[in-house]
C-alpha cells in the first residue's frame, strides 16, 4: 500500500508527501494544498493502481507464443484428467471424501516426477514427515529428489514456491494452512481463499 500523499498541486494535480513552495511536478510556485483524508485516500489507491498497470505484461491475442510445455504427472489416468499433464506455473486443487486416497495419490504423483529428474517438496500440515515417509515407503515410493517438510504457515509456503528451487510443490492440505495476517483459524473461509491466493499468486510470478 503506498503512502498517502498529503499534499497535491493545483495546477498539474500530481501528489506529494510534503509541501514545498514550489510544484515538484510543474514547476508552478505555491500551487499545493493539504489534501483532506478522503482525497489522500483516493490519490493513494490511484498510485497503487498505476504501480499495478506499469506491473502487467501485455500481450496480443495474434502474438505467435509457444504453448506451455507439460510435465508429465507420471501417471496415465492423471495426465488425461490434467489435459496432458502439469503446466508450469499452475496450480491444481484435489478434493475428495477424507480416507479416498488424495495423499497417497499425491506422493505417488511426487514420486514419479521426482524419478523423472524433477524436483519435488511435499509439505504437509496434517502429517508429520515420519508419516508420509512410512507411506511411500510402503508404497514403494522414494528418490533423492523428493523432499518432505512439515508446516501450517503460508509464508513458508509460499517462500518455498517462490524460491523457484522446485518443479513441483505439493500441499497436503490448504485447509489446515494458515496466515498471521489474516483473521480466522486454519480452514475458516478467509483463511483458504487468502492462502490459496498467495500460493496461486507464488507460482504464477
């Protein structure tokens, strides 16, 4: 959130932080004016707004892009339902009835990834990593490229994605993942929309 500017120039209307006899913008002499809360608050979110514009990447719907290449799950059934696979900077949610399989399908997806040459972190928030290890290892799961860790905090979380070291980051379960800066326990609906939009966010950039 950028700082609410507490002075604006008559002449050219262009904010400032501070007065000044002269206009930093124009140049006209003793043209700025305190601003009143609402008009601070405005000109703020207006800056914000242009930040944000200046931030986007356009592009034209006849650009010749290359399509994203897919990385294959490394199960079948689990590509055609993806539409051939993962994409890169996408996030994918897997819901089912609790006991149905999501964590055991989930580590045999990282698995295979993993013994494919990808790099791999599984995070849970539910089980410890003792857990998950003794499920891959009954499962006959396990590579050097498959990581596991243990947390509910969204920042880990999302400092994993963004540090770019993985090809896959798996959450076991955004559910029980939870943010200091938002109000509500882990699974409250602010929390798993705000979490879910900053691991979308994270692997988007």
């Amino acid at each position: 959130m950028a700082k609410k500017p507490g002075f604006a120039c008559d002449q050219c209307g262009a904010a400032s932080p501070r007065w000044a006899g002269r206009c930093p913008h124009c140049g006209a002499m003793n043209s700025l004016r305190q601003l009143r809360g609402d008009e601070a608050a405005l000109l703020a979110d207006r800056d914000d707004q242009r930040q944000a514009l200046a931030a986007l990447q356009l592009e034209t719907l006849d650009q010749d892009l290359p399509d994203a290449p897919r990385r294959s799950s490394g199960l079948g059934e689990c590509d055609r339902v993806l539409g051939g696979g993962l994409v890169p900077g996408s996030a994918v949610l897997l819901s089912g009835q609790p006991g149905i399989g999501k964590s055991t399908l989930l580590a045999q997806v990282c698995a295979a990834v993993a013994g494919g040459g990808g790099r791999v972190l599984y995070l849970s928030a539910e089980e410890s990593t003792s857990q998950i290890r003794q499920r891959c290892r009954r499962l006959g799961l396990g590579t050097a490229g498959f990581h596991l860790a243990a947390t509910a905090d969204a920042r880990a979380v999302q400092a994993a994605i963004a540090s770019a070291e993985y090809d896959l980051v798996v959450i076991d379960s955004i559910q029980l993942i939870s943010s200091e800066t938002v109000d509500g326990g882990p699974g409250s609906v602010s929390q798993v929309r705000a979490c879910a939009a900053t691991m979308v966010e994270a692997a988007k950039a």
